[in-house]
C-alpha cells in the first residue's frame, strides 16, 4: 500500500502533531491564569455569553458539575464559571463547552504572540508532499475547531492552515466512537475505506478502525505508553507514514 491509495488523511493534533507537553504544560496553564481576565473583560459579548450558557446547560445535563446561574450577578458567574472549567480540567474532560471557552482564551494569547503553537519537525514536510500527492488532509481533535486553527495559523513552522481542507472538533461526536467517523467520512464526501486516521489513542484508533478506516498510531515523546500486542501499525514520526514502514510498538 502507497499514500496514494487515500484520498484523505485525518489528524490528530495532541501527541501526533503536537507535543503533549505543549498542551499539558503551556496551553492548559495559560488558561488556568488568563480565564478570569477573559470572562471580565468579554462577559458581556455574545461569544461569551453563549458558551457560559452552553457551560450552565451542562452542568445542569450533568449532575456533578459546579453549576452556573446566568441569572447571578456578573462577579458570582464567573466564580461558578471558574469553578466550573476548573472542575472540568482537573477531571479531564473533553466537553464541547469546555474546548469552546479554552478556545476563546487561547485566542488572545496567539494573536498576541505569547502563545506560539509548537509542531514536531516532521509534520510540515509530510503534509507538503501529501498535498502535492493529491490527498486531503482534515484535523480532528478534541479542541475546539477555532482552536486548532489559531494553533496552526500561528505555529513555530509558520501558517500551516493552507495545508487543511477542514478541521472537526467534537461537535460532530466523541473521538471514542465509531459514529463521528462514519459523520466525517459523509461530511468530506469519502468513502472510509479511502480515508486514513493518524493518533496516538488506542481508544480512537479502534473507534475509526470500527468505522472501516485504516488507522496508524504515533509514538511521539510523551506519549502515554501503548499496551503489549498492540493491533495496529505503529510509527515514530511522519516521515515513516509516507512510505508505511512496519515499527514495532
């Protein structure tokens, strides 16, 4: 099997084209001290009213979240908003909602240039000779669709959002199940078996091999260690997707 054999490759960002310490260690931090300076000072615009209100909604679907009466004064709103996304940080999870705000936090810090988005030295030459073979390339990840392309935009290779033909965050569904899959492959018009799936969860791995596309794991530095016998392809950078090498996990 060649590259050429699909028509379209999706990609994972964190641990396959970014490092997971990048997320863990600067992106999460960052909103942890600029979150409360956000919601003062955007409380009332629509973009932020909206996703207190998809915050509150959740809470309430929930059950165990800090809840958020948009009701309250301002100052009490962003205090469960707060404990809220904190709530949900320290639990890791991966709402909408949450992905949403962190988006709109992370924002500010691109286009000021304190955040620079960091990409593994490999990815940039892959997705240029992907490109010229044809194929395209779409990014699904758990952050928000917003977020994805302020990271990519401003990146330490430069602007690569020129390389995408869309992005897909989770409002199209869980990465974990086989559904949002089947959705993408209908959103971009490819049949699944056309499509190729790059991650470094086993979790999302199986969730898409389900759906019926090939699926190959990145072992990046950082990376959570892959459990023996592993049943999918296994490689340590981009550059050996290209030609398909066979690495032991």
């Amino acid at each position: 099997m060649t590259n050429e054999s699909f028509k379209s490759i999706l990609i994972d960002i964190e641990g396959t084209t970014v490092p997971i310490s990048f997320v863990k260690d600067i992106l999460f931090p960052y909103v942890r001290i600029h979150l409360r300076q956000y919601l003062e000072k955007e409380f009332s615009n629509d973009e932020c009213q909206e996703v207190l209100h998809d915050l509150s909604n959740l809470a309430l679907e929930n059950g165990t979240l800090p809840t958020i009466s948009l009701n309250d004064e301002k100052e009490k709103v962003i205090k469960d908003a707060l404990d809220n996304v904190f709530w949900q940080m320290d639990s890791d999870m991966k709402t909408t909602a949450l992905k949403k705000l962190q988006g709109l936090v992370w924002k500010s810090g691109f286009n000021s240039k304190q955040l620079v988005g960091e990409v593994f030295p490999d990815v940039v030459p892959a997705l240029k000779k992907w490109n010229d073979d044809g194929i395209n390339l779409y990014i699904y990840s758990s952050g928000s669709v917003n977020a994805q392309q302020l990271l990519f935009r401003y990146s330490d290779q430069g602007d690569m959002l020129e390389f995408f033909k869309g992005h897909f965050d989770t409002a199209i569904g869980s990465k974990i199940e086989e559904e949002s899959y089947l959705r993408i492959a209908e959103e971009i018009k490819t049949a699944v078996e056309d499509i190729l799936f790059l991650t470094d969860s086993v979790n999302e791995a199986r969730a898409a091999t389900s759906a019926g596309i090939k699926t190959v794991l990145l072992i990046r530095p950082g990376n959570q260690d892959l459990p023996p016998e592993i049943e999918f392809e296994c490689v340590k950078s981009f550059e050996d997707i290209s030609v398909f090498k066979n690495t032991a996990c």
